[in-house]
C-alpha cells in the first residue's frame, strides 16, 4: 500500500513533466531550455516514471527490479511522454490478464488427515492380515509363487539385515526358491570380496584421514561378510580376526575415527572380550557417538559378564525415548 501511495504521485509529476517538455518541443512556450537542460530533465522524468510504474507492478509483475526499471526508463527516455504512458498501461494491462490466465498444476499439496472410517464397507471382503516374519513364512507358507518373489525383492535389503533370510530361504523344500538364494548370496560374497580387494589397493596409496576412512571400510566389509558366514566356525574367527585388524589400522592412523572405534568394541564384543569392548564403546562415546547408540551394546556386555548391576544402571541411562521401542521395551520391563 504505501508503495502504491508513492507510486501513483510519483508517476503524475513524471508524466506531467514530461508533458511540459514535450511541448516545449512542438510549440513555443514561456520557458526556454538548453539542449542539454532539456536532456537532463527528460532523463530524470523517465527515470522517475520507471520507478513509480515498477512500484505499481510489484504484485503483478515479480521479480528483480533493476533491470525491470532500467526497461521502463529505456522506453521513456527514447519515446517522451508516449514511452512512459504506454509502458505504464501496455505492461499493467498484459500483467493483469496474464495473472488471470495463469494456469499451474499442483502435483503436491498438504492436506488434513481424512477421517477413516471404523469398519469396511459392506461389500468389501477384508484381507487377511499376515503378521509372520519373513523366516516364519517361509517355513509354512504354501504360496511358492510369493515366497519367490519376496526372496528376490531381498536384493535391496542391507547384506547385514538379509542374510539371515537368504539363508533361511536355502533351506526351502522348492528347488526354485533355494536357488535364487544361494545365487544371491553368493553374488553378495564376491561383491564384498571384490570391493575389499579394491579398497587394499587404494589403502597402499593413501595416507592420514583417508587411509583411516579406507581401512574402516574394509572392516565394515569384513563385518558383512561376517553375518553371512557366521555358522562357519572357522570362516567366522577368520573374519572377525581380519575385521578387527582393519578396524586397529584404522584407529592407528586416525585414533579420533569414532566409527573404527565403535566397530572395534562390536568385533571384540563378538570374541567374547568383554572387558576390551566396554573400554572401546567408552572411548567411542568420549570421541562423540550417541550414548544411546553404544549404551545398548555396553549392557549386553554386562549381560554376558552376569555384571546385573551395571546392566540395570546401563539401562536405565539409555534415553526414553530408545527404551519405549522393542526391543529395549521388553527387557526394560523385566531388568529396570
């Protein structure tokens, strides 16, 4: 509003002098001025009518305004009086229909959430909820045809999260259900394989943080591996022993890398070392890693050392928040 109260004034004393001077121009009046007198106050009067007609269009016509001034003051100056008047009316004219027929597709938009309702309608059969776990489904589900194609979508799940399934899946009595498992896993394996054949060539070339960075990598590929050969007693020492040597290089090179930390305290405890893990997930939470993420892992090893004490007190520092969720709820309910 305030611009439209500056713009409206503004834009009649520009188009009043630039009347005046106009008429200097065709016909003889009692003011006389220089060339370049009359220039300047042309020059001027444009500039002012440029900024009072921007002034006007700012709802109408978004964006920068320099350039939008600079416009409006080029035709002004080039056309007395008739550049200004008809840029003002020429440009309110073309915003004004524009905006109108402005048509935008909304392909985003929030809405409230509907009110659904308590029961289906009448003559829609309800499905039959399937609260099962993926192992459990495979073990009695009859639908090969399903179980299939839930077998194969595992191939965009995490190594860690579906190899307990695939494995699960090779021991399915349909012969096309156990192959398409152990052909996953097996590309799972020479994946991890080659990419840690790939990370020790560039490890022998780096140095400082980015050496540290490549070593935990390996680790952490050592540690996929892990959870899909870990029924292999001999694989499974041989896997743990390499993850933790990588994840060691790693915190010797870089001893502030929390995550080679973090790893290292998971792998010892694995081992069994209980003491060696509790020292490694305190260093990590002094590095700075949540406290809820390696307090979890802190009172498993109070667990394994019988240690109730400290499980309880561990336990009852994770945040609530962690401890409303399963399944810290469900130990929560029976040692805090």
């Amino acid at each position: 509003m305030l611009r439209n109260l500056f713009g409206i004034p503004a834009l009649c004393v520009a188009l009043i002098a630039e009347f005046a001077l106009v008429m200097q121009l065709v016909a003889e009046t009692g003011i006389t001025l220089t060339t370049n007198m009359w220039l300047i106050a042309h020059l001027l009067a444009s500039v002012l009518a440029a900024i009072a007609t921007a002034s006007l269009l700012t709802t109408l016509v978004p964006g920068k305004r320099p350039p939008l001034i600079l416009l409006f003051a080029s035709l002004g100056f080039f056309m007395p009086f008739i550049g200004a008047v008809g840029t003002w009316l020429a440009v309110t004219f073309g915003a004004i229909l524009a905006n109108g027929r402005h048509q935008e597709n909304v392909f985003w938009e929030y809405t409230s959430n509907a009110d659904l309702p308590f029961a289906a309608p009448i003559d829609r059969p309800l499905p039959k909820l399937d609260s099962r776990g993926f192992i459990e489904q495979l073990m009695f589900d009859k639908e090969t045809d399903q179980l299939y194609n839930k077998v194969a979508a595992t191939r965009h799940i995490r190594d860690s999260q579906s190899a307990p399934l695939l494995k699960s899946a090779i021991g399915h009595e349909n012969e096309r259900i156990r192959l398409v498992a152990y052909q996953m896993l097996d590309k799972k394996i020479n994946r991890l394989n080659r990419e840690i054949q790939r990370l020790e060539a560039d490890a022998k070339l780096s140095t400082g943080a980015g050496k540290s960075n490549i070593q935990l990598q390996i680790a952490n590929n050592y540690w996929e591996l892990l959870t899909i050969e870990e029924d292999e007693p001999v694989a499974r020492e041989e896997l743990l022993s390499k993850a933790e040597s990588h994840a060691a290089l790693a915190l010797a090179t870089e001893p502030s890398n929390v995550n080679a930390q973090f790893l290292l305290g998971q792998i010892y405890l694995k081992q069994e070392e209980t003491e060696k893990a509790n020292r490694a997930f305190m260093r990590s939470i002094e590095l700075g890693i949540s406290k809820d993420k390696a307090l979890p892992y802190i009172a498993e090893a109070a667990y394994a050392t019988r240690n109730f004490k400290l499980l309880r007190s561990t336990i009852k520092a994770i945040d609530p928040a962690y401890r409303a969720y399963p399944p810290f709820s469900n130990v929560i309910e029976f040692w805090a």
